[in-house]
C-alpha cells in the first residue's frame, strides 16, 4: 500500500472518473481519508508521505466505493456543518444547504432586540438545523419544531441535544403547523419544494438518497408553501414574521400565493448566485 497521498490522488481521479468535479473530488478524498484516520485536514497533511496503518485501505475503499456510487459525503461520514456547528445527518434527513442559513439571517435582521422573541415555530425541521440555531441565537425563546417523519424528529432531538438546548425545543411529530393554534413571534420553514417533474434533473446525490418527502411538492413544487401560507395565520401574533425558502424560478409563484392569502412580502433574499431564495412576511 502506497504513501497516503499516492491513495488519495487514486481516489480523486477515479471520483473525477464517476462524474464528480476535480474540485469537489480532491475534497471528497481528503475527507474520507479523514473519517478513517480520525484526523484534522492539517494533521492529514503532515502525514500524506507516512506509512499509513494496516487497516487503512479497507476501510477506506469502502467509504470511497460508497461515494462512487455517489452517495452524499454527508451521509458517509455523518455530519454536516452549518451555521458554524457541526449537525448530524443521516438519510432520514436533508442536508443541510448554506442557503438556508439565510432564513437565520433574515431573523436576526427582523428582530435585533431578541429578547422580545418568546415563540419560535420551525416548520418540517429535518436535522433540526433551524430550530437549533434559532434557539441558540434567541436565547429566551421557546422552540417548537415540527415534522411528519418521526425518524427525522429522532436526529433533530439528538442535535438538540449535542448543542444543549434541549430543554427549550418541544418536538412534535405532525404536518405542517402544531395542532392548537398560538402566537409564535416568529415561524420559519425549509419546506419541500422541488417540482415532481423535476426529479429526472437532480444530481444522482440528491434524487438517489435524500428523503423524497422532503424534497417534492407537487407540479410546481409549491404545495406546500401554499398550505403555509394558508395555516400560519392562525398561529401568528399580530406583529409576528414568517420566513421561508423556496427554490429556483419560484419567486413569482411565492408572491402569487402569498397576496392570494392575504400576506405581505416585505422582503425577498437572494443567495450568492444572486437566486432569490427567501422571502420574509407579515400580515
């Protein structure tokens, strides 16, 4: 077995050769060279001409046979960052896209003075990224985080737990909104929104192994952004915000629905590729 840095160009060319960027490939064989070694990438470096142990190529071939098949590096090693924290994902769960950290954004810039924020609703929570970072963020408020898989409920209480704010998120497992009505200052939600049709147009990453029920959203792929828009009324105070994300082309379906349910967009995000992404709403 060669010097760890001969394994990892082998990886990256035969990545490149399964249809992964030179780039992402490169990235993906350091990673997973990191997951065996249980190493940081600057310690990975210091030993790229080291013997490497006898257990070494085993295990890593099997982890890069799994992302030739293109199974997401998420997945494989089982964590993903965002936000600056570390979040466990498994396939019961979407992982997590940096474009979502801006609904985060967006509800820090709607209300700076954060102790005044008592309810938080993250709607079809997944990981529990939002509901966690949101509970950190907005340290006196209540969370309740809501999704229909009780499997993906089950990871977003184990990354509650891994960040402790635990006591400060009540789960619940159902669709859409809880079932009593409220008074949530704030409601948040990366709801599916893939159209049906569109699903053949995915990378194999995303049509292959993450969860269709939180991916799809009918013809338009807006579904259920409209049932939101629909029921988040009711559990609203009169001065709360709604945010959600939405994906590529959506922008005018988002703002038709929206002024069908009576809600007003103050305003719409845009991602770094300059895709508007979020909007923000009120009453």
């Amino acid at each position: 077995m060669g010097p760890l840095h001969e394994r990892l160009a082998d990886a990256r060319d035969r990545l490149v050769r399964a249809g992964i960027s030179k780039d992402e490939a490169a990235l993906d064989a350091e990673v997973l060279a990191r997951q065996v070694l249980n190493c940081d990438r600057a310690t990975l470096l210091t030993r790229a001409r080291d013997p490497l142990p006898s257990a070494f190529g085993r295990l890593y071939e099997g982890l890069v046979q799994r992302r030739l098949a293109r199974e997401p590096i998420a997945y494989i090693v089982g964590n993903r960052e965002f936000w600056g924290l570390e979040f466990e994902v498994t396939p019961d769960v979407l992982i997590p896209r940096p474009e979502t950290e801006l609904v985060v954004e967006e509800a820090l810039s709607e209300f700076p003075h954060r102790p005044l924020i008592h309810t938080i609703i993250d709607v079809g929570t997944g990981s529990g990224c939002l509901a966690v970072i949101l509970a950190i963020e907005f340290a006196s408020a209540s969370v309740i985080a809501t999704d229909s898989s009780r499997p993906a409920i089950d990871v977003a209480r184990r990354n509650a737990a891994r960040h402790n704010v635990s006591e400060r998120i009540a789960f619940v497992h159902g669709d859409l909104l809880p079932g009593s009505p409220g008074s949530a200052d704030l409601i948040v939600s990366n709801p599916p929104y893939v159209p049906d049709r569109d699903a053949a147009t995915l990378p194999p990453e995303v049509a292959r192994y993450e969860p269709a029920r939180a991916l799809y959203a009918g013809s338009d792929g807006l579904a259920v952004i409209r049932r939101l828009f629909a029921d988040a009324p009711a559990h609203l105070a009169p001065e709360g915000r709604l945010i959600v994300e939405f994906g590529f082309g959506q922008e005018s379906g988002v703002r038709a629905g929206a002024l069908e349910s009576k809600w007003t967009i103050e305003r719409v995000r845009r991602d770094l590729q300059g895709i508007p992404r979020t909007a923000v709403l009120r009453r």
